[in-house]
C-alpha cells in the first residue's frame, strides 16, 4: 500500500488565494474516497448533492457548512456527518482546510 506523508499541510496543499485547492489522498473504486481541501477565505463551493454517506472534518480555520437548508458553523477538529442525497455547500469564513471522505459502498456504516 502506498501512503502519502502528510507533515506539512502548508506546503502539501497551500492556499490559493479566491480559490480552493484540493488533494485526492484515497480513491478505492466502488468503495471510499477522501480528499483533503483548501479554501481561501471567502470562497464558497456552490451548493451539489452528496452522491453518497460522506463526512467532513475541519483541521484549521473556520466554515459555514450546507446539509439541506441549514448552514453550520464549523471550528476545527469538528466533524459532520452529510447524508447520502443531500444538497451541501462550504464556504469559507476563514483560509481553512478540511477533510472529506464519502462512503460509496456504505463502508462508514458498516459496524467492525
């Protein structure tokens, strides 16, 4: 298994400014997929549904977060859960980064 080191998130995902930069750190086809992403602030992804059970973990900054037709607030170290089929959108209060993993073949929900 190849696993990419992650020691320094400022150099291996850097902010741009006006824009979000994104990290694909896990793709197993059919199963689950993880993206580490960067915003700058003031940046906002456009409201899309979630194709699957997914999850966000806010690592620095500070977001507002879209699941339907509530916004969150989001500080780090917080973690939300986004269910499958849902409208959700990020924006940016702050240059933050945070981590995205959705569950394509529910392996989030499977109990170990």
């Amino acid at each position: 298994m190849n696993l990419l080191p992650l020691t320094d998130l400022e150099s291996s995902l850097p902010f741009r400014k006006g824009e979000r930069n994104m990290l694909p750190l896990l793709d197993v086809p059919g199963k689950v997929k993880s993206v580490l992403a960067a915003l700058d602030a003031g940046v906002t992804i456009p409201p899309h549904p979630m194709p699957c059970e997914g999850s966000l973990l806010l690592i620095s900054g500070a977001i507002e977060f879209l699941i339907g037709e509530t916004w969150h607030t989001v500080k780090p170290g917080q973690f939300l859960r986004i269910p499958s089929g849902t409208m959700h959108s990020v924006r940016a209060l702050e240059s933050s980064r945070f981590l995205v993993v959705q569950s394509l073949g529910g392996v989030l929900n499977e109990a170990h």
